[in-house]
C-alpha cells in the first residue's frame, strides 16, 4: 500500500471514531504534508506506524512502554505547575500507547535527522543520535527528574523565554479566530466552562488550526476577557492511537495514564475527559517550534535534554526499567544512527510519492 492509499484508508477509519471530522482542516493537513518532510512527518504517524516495523523489524522485539508513540522534536514545550514555575517537557500525547521502546527514539532522532536537513538543525546526524541517546540513559540510570526552569537549565529557560515577547502578537492572532461553525455539545461546553477560572465567566467558542497530525479533529477554543486581560481554554477530541490503524484493534485512550505515570510535574490546567483534553492556552504554555530553535548555540545540548525527558516519560514503566537497560546494553554501534536515517529516506520517498500525487 502505498502513501496516498494509506491516508484515504486512515482518514476513514479516524472518521469513523470521530463524531464529527472537520473537513477543511483535513484539507490543510494534505496540503501540508507537500510543504517539506518535517512536515509530512508530524502529520503522519498513521503511516509510520505502517512503515517503521518493516524498516527497523530488529527493533520490534524491545521491551514495550507506555510511550508518546509520535514523538519529534517539535513536540516539546512548556507550562506553568502549580508554583507558577516554568516547566519544559513533551506537551502532546495524543498518539500515546504500549509499543516499543525503540519506537520513540528512532522517530525523535529520525525527526532530528530530516531538521538537519533542513537546516533548522546545526550538528552532524551521528552527534545529534548519540545525544538523544546519552539523554535517554542517563534519566534510566539516574530515575529521571522533571525539567525545571527554575534555578537550574538557565539556558533551556533563555530559549524558553525569548518565545514569550511575542505576548501580544499571540492574542492578537487568537482573538482574530472565527467562531466555530460546529458548535459544541452540551457535554462539550460543560468542560470548557469547567475549566474556566469562574462558574459563569462568559467566553466565545472559536475555530483554531492547529499541529497538523490532530488537524481534522474537533477542536473548540474559549476565548474571555478575565480580570484585565484575555484567557483562553481548548478541548481538543482524542481518539484510539494511530499506531494500531493497521492492526484492526481499537485500545484505549491512553492520554491520561502516561500523564499521570512519567516523571513529571503536572499541569494543572491540563484535564481529560472521555475522548477529550481540555487545557490552558497561553504563551507560555504551547509548544516550542522549530523557529525558535534556529541559533541554539548547543543543539546537541538540547537532543540530550530531548533524550532526558523521553526518559522520563518511559520510567513511568518501572518495571520495565532494568529490561530496557540490559536491551540497551545489547544494542552496539550506531544502531540508533541507522534505524533513523532508514526512516528518515523512507519518509523522504513517501513525502515525494505524496507531491506527485
């Protein structure tokens, strides 16, 4: 099967678990997935799932984790715990599900390797592997610890910060949205009213484009003027994770147990509720993109951190630890290396087959 028989085939089956697919952005996210490989990668997990246990078939026998699943280095962020510090850490788990270890690794470094392509990475792709995977160790090794951008990651905290003069130009660009034309049920207000800082704050319910592997799901943005400025709360529709489209089986959502198992200081703005995630937008708490990486003065620096964190999120498996480090010890060379260059020129050729479409 090739790359365009799999979309049509996976947006039927996401239609079929949604209530309602938002059609405009399924057409964005298509349209998207021509721009360059990056962004045919972060829309696609549905296909790598397909694709990557056929390419790496020697690292489908690793010990399983409750993992992030569609795992790139845009899917890192920050958010404020309830001390009001600033946290850094994956902020999107909405592919999360049991799978391999290996799965996350070589999708964040096979991502890694197409931003050096790219060049919104700056380092050698050998360099940029070996440090997500000394990150990732090391927090086995060491049982991990949240990523606090307090006293401590200074750097992390400048990259952080320097996101955040664009304040302004951040609400503007929320406050133009247009209201949804699907508007939400009951059940669907009842959460964002839920998540609002009063029982009866009234707020307006807009349309927002946004990532591109959820684009055509329901997403509902509550826009209010709170206290002397503007807030914002999402719910965003969650569904059964694309790795197990192929497959014909239909799992759980697993968005809230990964959350809750990782080594992690918890949002507290962050909920789930039956098939949705309702969360505080802001600033400072959204994804880091791409464009803010561009002159990070150590980019192995952060892939480490990146590595860290992966850690993190798999010692929510405990039990698995020591299995993962006895198959880690196992693995020699640049095994990591050449199971995402693998995936990276699988993903190049699809995106090509894509284009020619």
């Amino acid at each position: 099967m090739n790359v365009v028989d799999a979309t049509a085939e996976y947006d039927r089956w996401l239609a079929q678990r949604l209530r309602v697919i938002v059609k405009r952005d399924l057409r964005r996210k298509h349209r998207e997935m021509s721009e360059d490989p990056f962004s045919f990668l972060r829309a696609t997990f549905y296909r790598w799932a397909q694709v990557w246990p056929q390419m790496c078939t020697d690292l489908t026998a690793a010990p399983k984790v409750l993992g992030v699943g569609d795992l790139h280095v845009e899917n890192f962020g920050t958010w404020r715990d309830g001390e009001g510090r600033l946290i850094w850490g994956i902020n999107d788990f909405d592919e999360a599900t049991t799978l391999p270890y290996t799965n996350d690794l070589v999708r964040l470094c096979t991502s890694a390797l197409i931003a050096i392509n790219e060049a919104r990475l700056d380092t050698p792709a050998p360099r940029a592997c070996n440090s997500v995977l000394d990150g990732y160790t090391a927090a086995l090794r060491e049982g991990g610890e949240p990523v606090v951008l307090a006293e401590r990651n200074r750097w992390l905290r400048d990259l952080a910060m320097g996101r955040l003069k664009e304040q302004r130009a951040y609400w503007e660009r929320l406050l133009k949205l247009s209201r949804t034309k699907v508007p939400p049920t009951p059940r669907e207000m009842s959460f964002l009213k839920q998540a609002m800082p009063e029982k009866h704050l009234p707020f307006r319910v807009a349309h927002r484009q946004a990532g591109l592997g959820s684009l055509g799901r329901q997403r509902y943005t509550a826009l209010a003027h709170w206290r002397g400025g503007t807030i914002a709360r999402e719910a965003k529709a969650l569904t059964t994770s694309a790795w197990w489209w192929s497959t014909g089986k239909s799992p759980p959502i697993r968005y809230a147990q990964i959350i809750s198992r990782a080594v992690r200081v918890a949002d507290p703005f962050l909920q789930v509720h039956d098939g949705w995630i309702v969360r505080r937008l802001a600033p400072d708490c959204s994804r880091i993109e791409m464009q803010h990486l561009v002159g990070v003065q150590d980019d192995c620096r952060l892939l480490w951190m990146m590595g860290w964190e992966t850690g993190n999120v798999h010692l929510g498996n405990p039990r698995q630890r020591a299995a993962i480090r006895r198959d880690l010890r196992k693995r020699r060379g640049d095994w990591l290396l050449k199971a995402a260059r693998a995936m990276r020129n699988s993903t190049i050729d699809d995106w090509n087959d894509w284009r020619k479409r």
